[in-house]
C-alpha cells in the first residue's frame, strides 16, 4: 500500500516550503518478495571461496619444474604457518583465561599464512594449503562462537589434511623429475 504524506513548514528564507514524502507500507506479500530476491541474488552471486572438494576429481601431478630433492612450493612456507599455529595454540593455552580466544586468534593467523602460503604454491599441494586454510578459518569462528559445531571436529579434519599435506611434500622429494 503506498500512502502519500504532505508536510509544510517556513523555511529559512520566510518561504513556505512544501515536501511530499512517499510513503509505502511492508505487506506481508512485498517482504516475501524481498526475501525471495535477496536469496536468489545471493545464490546466483555466491562465489565459492576455497578448494573444490570433489572426490571424484584427481588433484594434478606435481609440475615437472620440481627437481628430485625439492619439495614444491608452498611446502614450507605452509609447514612454517602450521608450525607457528602449534607454539601460539600451546601458549594460548598454557596461558590461564584465554585459551578460546587465544586459539581462536592463532587459528586466524594460520589461516591468513596458509592463503598466503598457497599463492605461491604448486597446484598439487595447494588445493590442500587452501582446504587447511577454510579449516583454520572454520576453527575460528567456532571458537569465537560465531559459527555452531564442535571445535574438535575441525582440529580432526586440520590433523587430517595436515597429514596429507605432509605426504605429498614428502612424496614429491622421491619422484623423479
């Protein structure tokens, strides 16, 4: 339903200003309307940010650039951030009445030297950089509070991609070039 208001008043020159204001009314069908396009705007927009975690789909061979002895890139610098996570996350929680928040901040800033880490990355291994990234990402959030589950769901599913990420540098240090 629109309505049309009027307002009059002097205005600052001794005129008499008029205003017309319209005015229109949520009905019960206009905020359905507005709900349903703002869900479709965000599932037509949605981008996905991450890894694609399709099973089905074989990560890429290590680059033949990666000579016999090499790890590929990223490797490091991902152990590196891992690494740091593990000494914050020990002392945030040796510390006494922050160890929520103290592990939630070290997740995000192993989150933050993962996406980091996976720009410069190989492709075999940066799917796993960046799925560890989304993980330490997801920790966060449940740590804070923000996000619903168990925290140590997503500690399984980090150790387990950690593991991962471990093998496939390891792997390429034996492959032949």
């Amino acid at each position: 339903m629109v309505q049309l208001k009027t307002a009059a008043w002097v205005g600052p020159r001794g005129r008499v200003e008029v205003a017309r204001r319209r005015r229109v009314r949520l009905t019960p069908g206009l905020a359905f309307a507005a709900a349903a396009a703002t869900v479709l705007a965000g599932v037509v927009l949605f981008v996905p940010h991450g890894t694609d975690r399709d099973p089905a789909v074989p990560p890429p061979a290590p680059s033949s650039s990666a000579s016999r002895g090499a790890a590929p890139a990223g490797c490091g610098e991902a152990q590196r951030a891992l690494d740091a996570y593990r000494a914050a996350s020990a002392s945030a929680s040796a510390s006494a009445g922050t160890g929520g928040a103290g592990q939630a901040a070290s997740a995000r800033a192993a989150n933050i030297a993962l996406q980091s880490a996976s720009s410069e990355a190989d492709p075999y291994v940066r799917t796993v950089i960046l799925r560890l990234a989304d993980e330490f990402r997801e920790l966060s959030l449940r740590l804070d509070g923000t996000a619903s589950g168990d925290p140590g769901q997503a500690v399984a599913d980090i150790e387990a991609d950690t593991t991962l990420l471990e093998h496939r540098c390891a792997e390429s240090l034996f492959d032949s070039p």
